[in-house]
C-alpha cells in the first residue's frame, strides 16, 4: 500500500487528477502539488508540508518532468519520508491510473516495475503496419 504524490509545472496534476475522476472518485491518497506562479520557494513549502504529512507512508512520487524543478525539489526532500518511496518523471494519465489502481495491493517498487513494463505510448502508424503485416501473415 502506498500513498502519490503528483508534482508538475502548472496545473498538469491537477488536470491528471480531473481526468482520473472519470474512472474513479477515490483518489484520497493522493497529493497534488503543483508549481504555479508564486514561484519555487513556495512549491518546496508546499513539498515539504506534504511530505512531512506522508512521512510514515509508503510513497510513489510522480512528476511531469525529468530534472525539472517539481523533479528536483521533490528528490531534494525525499528523505523527509521514512517508508518505501520512489521518483518517476514522465507522468501522464495511463500511468497514474495504474498507480492509483494498485495502490492498495502492491508496494511501490512492484508498481515502479509495472510502469517500467507498461507500453503507454501507441503510435498509429506502427498499429496499422502490425494490423497489415498480420493480415498478411494470414
């Protein structure tokens, strides 16, 4: 079981979280925090408050960006938190939803490996020639 944190430039986690809720309302576990324009002393207030929160949990940090400021401030103060955590950079809705899906039954380096395996990029012109080489193949 774990707690995530989801930390981006702007309102992107909030716009992830927005998005979740068309499959699930049950996001109590989650943490949003997001840089804004009150700049980067503030956000690592607000990293600090959360992560002091969660320090007991066991925590899987999402980020947008790789060595991005929410990246950065994030690693900074990672060890604010005492239980299993993790940092994961490249954020986006299919895997959050497996995040937020299997929070409860797995730990966070299961899910870390989840994510690695996953194929979260499907790109049209690879589907149609797999489609057709199939096909041929028939």
């Amino acid at each position: 079981m774990y707690k995530i944190v989801l930390a981006s430039h702007g309102n992107f986690a909030n716009g992830i979280l927005d998005t979740i809720h068309f499959f699930t309302k049950d996001t109590e576990n989650v943490y949003p925090i997001i840089l804004d324009e009150s700049g980067i002393d503030n956000f690592e207030k607000k990293v600090i408050s959360v992560f002091n929160d969660i320090k007991d949990s066991n925590v899987l940090i999402l980020v947008d960006l790789f060595h991005g400021t929410p990246f950065n401030v994030c690693t900074k103060n990672i060890g604010l938190i005492k239980g299993e955590v993790d940092i994961l950079a490249g954020a986006n809705v299919p895997i959050f939803l497996d995040a937020l899906l299997n929070s409860l039954s797995i730990s966070v380096s299961e899910e870390v490996e989840n994510i690695k395996n996953m194929k979260v990029v499907n790109i049209l012109s690879e589907e149609l020639k797999n489609q057709t080489s199939n096909n041929e193949d028939e």
